[in-house]
C-alpha cells in the first residue's frame, strides 16, 4: 500500500507475478517461489524471472518470448508462469547438495628428498559438497590427482603440493588444493650434499674447476718434463770427471 500524498489518495498495488500472487489470476502460485518480475511487450512477449527455494536447493528461472493462448477448454494461459512452474518442479525434484570429499581424506603420497622420511601424506584443503543431478552420487565421479613430485625438505603441515579435480563426463564439479598432513624436517647432512652439488653444478664454479685441473695438468706435465732432464743430464757431467787425467 503506497500512502496517500496531497496529491492521490492511498493506493494498493499487487504483483504481476501470478506465481506469488492470485490477484488476478489463479492455477500458477507456487509454494516455493518467491520473486523476482514479469515484463512484456509485443515484440518481446511475456516474460519472467522468478526465483525459487526449497530447503538447501534456490534456482533462477528466465523465461522470454512465451505466449499467452486460449486453450480449447476456454482457459488462458500465460507460458510465462506455466514454463517456470514446470522448470523448478523438474530442478526442484532432480539435483541435491552431496557432500563429495571429506577434508580429513587421504589422497596421496608426495615423495620427498633430503630428508630420513621419504614422503609425506596429502588432503583436500577443505570439504567438498556440490550440487549434483539425484542419479549421479560421489563415487561417480572421475578424481583427476595432480601431485608435485618430489618436493625438498622441510615441509610444514598445510603447504599446498597439489590438486583434485572432481569431473563427470565434460563437467567439472569442483577443483580443491592438496595440503601436507604433517611436518617432515630435513636432514642437515643430506641438505649440505645436495647444497655443495648445487654448488659444483653452477656455470662458474664448473669453468674455474676445469681451468685448475688444466693448470694442474699442465704443472705435472712441466715437472715431469724437467725431472727427466735432470736425470739426463747427471750422468754426461760424472763421465766427464771420470775421463780427465
């Protein structure tokens, strides 16, 4: 009821959404609707969006272009409204909310490196519920794991080390991170072999090792060359000192 103005005098309005209303017309309310507008023009026909809730389950409804007709038994009926009543009934009775993945759930193993414990357990990041068609139940669907392998200690409890996908056929219900279940500690003396390999495995590193060994080389290659001389030439000098008289 809009108030009266100095203007007009009070006035009631009533919906035009037959669904929620039966002011004007009568076989289209429904207990589960509760929203939203109609509109119609010639060009575009009658139109509506209306919205609807039963327990956990609230749908949308868009309808354009319907028709209102004359039936043969004299009824009027306006598509609109008819369409929508059919589709939430049909959602409404045929898709639910299913609890599809538990967060405790173990998924996998992770291996991991430089550490006494050579994997650690993973679980989704969180609880899963989605809504599904009533025929098709969470051991239908196609776990897709995606795991990093491996991975360097530490690991803290809650580092995400991969993904689950949940699919059905072309649709994907839900993606979820893969957490650590627990900490696993590196090893110290693991952890500084692995270090002085990375080291020895840098670019730089490599070209001065190999310039030291070719110095190396060539510095046994000269004292090895100079040693023979010497032997050489020690004998000529005593034959020269037996031979004078």
């Amino acid at each position: 009821t809009v108030p009266a103005t100095n203007l007009s005098p009070a006035r009631t309005l009533h919906t035009t959404n037959f669904l929620i209303d039966t002011w004007r017309s009568r076989g289209y309310r429904n207990k589960d609707a509760h929203g939203i507008k109609t509109g119609s023009t010639d060009a575009a026909g009658h139109c509506l969006v209306s919205s609807a809730t039963r327990g956990s389950l609230h749908f949308i409804s868009v309808v354009l272009g319907a028709d209102r007709v004359t039936l043969d038994d004299g009824e009027i009926r306006t598509y609109s409204f008819y369409d929508t009543i059919q589709l939430f009934d049909w959602a409404l009775d045929n898709f639910s909310y299913q609890s599809v993945l538990d967060s405790d759930e173990v998924i996998g193993e992770v291996p991991v490196t430089l550490s006494k414990i050579d994997h650690v357990t993973v679980h989704p990041a969180e609880e899963v519920e989605v809504l599904l068609p009533n025929d098709i139940h969470a051991e239908d669907l196609e776990r897709n794991v995606v795991l990093e392998e491996p991975v360097e200690a530490p690991v803290q409890e809650g580092d995400v080390l991969g993904t689950l996908e949940l699919r059905y056929n072309d649709t994907v219900y839900a993606t979820v991170d893969l957490l650590a279940m627990h900490d696993v500690e590196a090893s110290r003396l693991l952890t500084f072999w692995h270090n002085v390999q990375l080291f020895f495995q840098k670019t730089a590193v490599r070209v001065t090792a190999v310039t030291l060994l070719v110095l190396l080389a060539a510095v046994l290659v000269w004292k090895l060359l100079l040693g023979r001389r010497q032997l050489r030439v020690a004998p000529l000098a005593g034959c020269g000192e037996v031979g004078r008289p």
